[in-house]
C-alpha cells in the first residue's frame, strides 16, 4: 500500500455546493437563501446565543461563586504513587512529569497523604499536605519545599 493509493471512506466526502452560478444549475438566482429577509442578507448570520431579541440564556442564569484570581491550582500526586517508583531517591516536578505520572504542573506539585511510604526518599515539590510530610519523615526520608 502506497499513500497516494489511501482513499476516503465511500460516502464520507460529498460535492461542495456551489452557490451563484446560473439558473440551470439549481442554486443561481437567490443562491438557496429565499427571498430577502435577514438569513439571505450578507452578514446576517446572529451571534451564538442569540434568541430572537429575547433576553439570552446566559443572562437570564443568576451568576453565582467567586474565582480567585490569586488561588494556586497544584498538580497532586498521592503518596502511593511516589512509592511505585522503584529506584528513584530524588522526587521532583520535573522526574514525575519525565515519567508521565503528573501531565500538568500548572502552579507546582502538591504531595498528599494517601497510602504509605516504605523507603526513605527525598521529595521536592511546592506544597505538602501534613500527613504527608509526616509520613515522608517517619520512613526515614526529606521533604523539601521548593
């Protein structure tokens, strides 16, 4: 099989429509929009959400919560996941996101409390989570904060 052998799925492409051509080609005159009005004028396509002059629904729904534009979102990763990684003694941002376990750092890492810890290990990342950080250094290991 050759690339320019590759075609696509039949019925999957369809001939484009084209507009303005003529009487005899079934699309000429007014161009398949009818007779005047709004939706046949140029331009007169109405925006995304617009409901016929009457009050859209994004205005209509009460606004509700607030969002702090100075709050950190944390990537995180559970203890147990840190504990799988056979071989490694220094944890840091840039290891787990080598080894695909955290795709997104976003505002940093953030290491929470879930499962347990067998060896010491080193971690680095932005925050910690209490229990976290005691059962790092109960097993004998660090947690920096970067």
């Amino acid at each position: 099989m050759n690339i320019q052998d590759i075609k696509p799925a039949e019925g999957s492409t369809h001939k484009r429509k084209r507009v303005g051509r003529g009487v005899a080609s079934g699309h000429g005159k007014t161009s398949c929009k009818g007779h005047k009005g709004q939706k046949a004028r140029s331009g007169g396509s109405m925006g995304l959400g617009f409901e016929g002059g009457q009050m859209p629904l994004q205005r209509r729904v009460p606004k509700r919560g607030f969002t702090n534009i100075f709050g950190k979102t944390y990537a995180t990763i559970n203890l147990d996941s840190l504990n799988e990684l056979k071989g490694i003694d220094l944890i840091t941002p840039a290891v787990l996101k080598e080894k695909r376990i955290v795709k997104d750092l976003k505002d940093g890492l953030k290491v929470l409390g879930n499962g347990k810890i067998e060896r010491p290990i080193t971690v680095q990342a932005a925050a910690f989570s209490a229990s976290a950080m005691e059962k790092i250094t109960a097993a004998g290991g660090k947690a920096e904060v970067l």
